[in-house]
C-alpha cells in the first residue's frame, strides 16, 4: 500500500530521540526552546510555542484572542474539524465561508459573513497551498479582526519566498505524523506579537508562572499542552529535512501533473509558479459525470494498492455541527467534497512509486468512465 501521506524516520531522527531518553530532561528542558528557536529562524518571524497538538496550538491561538462566549469566526468548513472545534470550545460560533474550486476560503465571500460578533477570520492553506493571505489581512485590518491561519497542511509552503507563517497574527502548524514533518503528535504556533506569545506560553502550562525559588503563581487559567523533549528532538531533526521532503512531494506533484494534463474525466489543483505548496496532498477534482461511481473509484484504487482518503467531508455536515448549528449547504464545499480523492503523494515514494500512482489512477478512473452517471 501506498499511503496518500506517511512520515518518513530516518536513523539520524532515531539517534536524536535516543539521546534525549538517556538525558536527564523528558520534559521541560532545552530541546523544546531548540526546536522553536529553529523554526523562528526557519520562517523568518519572533515567537513560537510548541503544543502537543495543532489541535491545542488552535485552542491555545483561539484562547490568546480572547475568543469568548457569543463571539464569532469566519472560518472554512473544507477542513480537519479541529479548526472550528477549538473556537467551539471556548463558545465562539464558528461561521463557515465557502471555498474557490482550489479549495481555500473564497476571500471574496468573507466580508459578506462579517457581523459586529466576529473576532477573527481562519483561512486554512488546503493541502499546502497558500490561501490569498494579503487580501484576507486586508479585510481584517479594514474591520478590525484577528487572522489566525490553519497552516497544518503548509509547513514550508511559500509566497514569492515569503513563507507562510510570517503574514497572518498567529500561524498554526501540526506536526503530527503524516503531516509535512513530524514530532508523532505536534503543533505550534508562530506570531510576531509578544503578547500572543505571553499568554500562549501560560495557556500551554497550567498559567503558572515562576517566581522566586519555590514561589510561583498561577494567573489565568491553563492547560498542561507541552510537547515532550524527546519529541522537540524528533521535530528539530525532522526540521533539517523539511525542505528535502517538500522537494520530493514536488518533484511527484510535477509528475502528476503532466501526466493528468488536459484529462477529460478529472481537474487537478493549479500552483501559481510565484507560489510554493508544501505538496501535503494530491488532490484529483473528478467531473460531476462521476460522482455517482466515486464510491467505486476509490475502493478499486485502494484494492489496488493505493492508500487514498478524501479530504474534507465539509465540517458543517457532521452530526455534532448539523444539530448544534442547524443543516446548512455552501455550493462550492458541497460539490468539492463529491469530486475530491486524494491520492499519494508522500516523501517515502520514488518516482517509480509514482509512476504506478500515475497508471494506476488512469486506469481505473478510465474505466469508471463508460458508466458515467445521469442527471
Ligand atoms: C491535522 C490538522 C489539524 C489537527 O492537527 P493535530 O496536530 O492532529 O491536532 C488541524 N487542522 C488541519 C487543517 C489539519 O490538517
């Protein structure tokens, strides 16, 4: 099988691991500050915390906000649930935009959904691809509210050399396994404003700060989200690689792309030649012609030694949203949920791996094709 995304654990990665378990520090020692030190420098912005999570780093962002109860994000529902999950937690109301047929927010759309409630507008950098990051600035320098980008999938992803990360208030970036590099599970968010990080770093540790000797005191309220050294180690040597990784998904990404060109039965996702996708995902767009025979489709690639998902069941269709928010539709969500597979696209395959992929995909899509569906 082939994953759609996989990490890839060299031995350096091991031995840095090894070395913090014979060390005198588990947690809360010098490799977390390391590792976050590396990736300010790596970006090119002030601060960063590490969670344990993308899932905490979101909370952690959401909560340095001052995101409350009645407040509101503008967020978009092509996603892994965590990004308006963690609004929720607090009690925001997370209010879903739709998305361009890229599947990034469609920052046209946001000002519309603005009301005197929302706080902060949360595009996410779908399948690495940077979202319009200075038009969405623009909106929310023009009303007054917070950018916090859901970089999960776009650690390394750039704009002109720009990376992503040094552009919105916060950056979340996750770490979790199948994710651009990994620490197992992971997060971080990275901003310039010191506030934030202030009160990122008490909202990580119980709120506790130190005093003098034994003395500390707890000032707000917290949580404990801190990444493990042995895992900052992982990450730090995971970091070295980063830009290898992302130099194989494209090299992939480019093979595909012209082997899929002026395909008939499916689109694929265009990548300005200004702009760097971290390549997290490769998304296909199948035609509406085949919707009916995704089903199909996907079990037969995955029968044939494909490890394929789809990327995203919109987060407004789930039965937790459905009955707390009511049932809603936003037409270009919808019909990218009926179209997107996402296929591999990983740094642990070879070329010929992706030579397969690339067979294999148009082959069987090929097939489906005579079947095609009626309206
Ligand atoms: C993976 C992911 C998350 C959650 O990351 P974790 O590190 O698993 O908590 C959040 N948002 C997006 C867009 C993701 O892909």
């Amino acid at each position: 099988m082939i994953p759609y995304s996989t990490q890839l654990i060299e031995e350096d990665d091991i031995a840095a691991v090894v070395e913090v378990l014979r060390s005198s520090h588990l947690t809360q020692g010098a490799k977390v500050e390391e590792f976050e030190e590396a990736i300010c420098h790596y970006i090119g912005v002030r601060y960063c915390v590490l969670f344990n999570s993308a899932t905490s780093a979101l909370h952690g962002a959401y909560d340095a906000l001052g995101l409350r109860e009645e407040d509101e994000i503008i967020t978009t529902p092509i996603s892994f649930v965590a990004t308006s999950n963690m609004a929720i937690s607090l009690g925001a109301k997370p209010v879903f935009c739709d998305i361009k047929s890229d599947g990034n927010i469609d920052e046209n759309r946001i000002e519309a959904l603005i009301t005197p409630k929302t706080k902060a507008i949360v595009p996410v950098d779908f399948a690495g691809k940077p979202v319009a990051i200075e038009s969405i600035n623009a909106i929310a320098r023009k009303h007054n509210l917070r950018v916090v980008e859901d970089a999960s999938h776009a650690f390394g992803s750039d704009i002109n050399g720009k990376k992503i990360g040094s552009s919105a208030d916060m950056t979340v970036f996750s770490f979790h396994a199948i994710k651009p590099i990994t620490t197992g599970e992971g997060g971080a968010v990275v901003t310039d404003n010191a506030e934030f990080a202030a009160r990122l770093r008490l909202f990580r540790s119980h709120g506790i700060i130190k005093k003098q000797l034994w003395n500390s005191d707890m000032v707000s309220l917290g949580h404990n989200f801190r990444l493990t050294e042995f895992a900052a180690a992982l990450g730090l040597s995971q970091l070295h690689k980063l830009d290898r990784f992302i130099n194989i998904r494209e090299m992939i990404s480019r093979y595909y792309d012209e082997r899929f060109e002026g395909q008939r039965l499916f689109s694929t996702i265009h990548i300005d030649p200004l702009e760097q996708s971290a390549r997290h995902l490769y998304p296909l767009l199948l035609v509406p012609e085949l919707f009916c025979v995704k089903e199909e489709i996907f079990a037969e690639l995955q029968q044939r030694g494909l490890g394929m998902q789809v990327h995203y069941k919109p987060i407004y269709q789930n039965s937790f949203y459905k009955e707390r928010f009511g049932v809603m539709r936003l037409p270009e969500s919808d019909h990218f949920y009926r179209a997107e597979l996402s296929i591999p696209c990983n740094h642990k395959m070879t070329m010929e791996d992706a030579k397969t992929v690339a067979d294999t995909v148009l082959e069987v899509i090929e097939k489906y094709a005579y079947r095609g569906c009626s309206f």
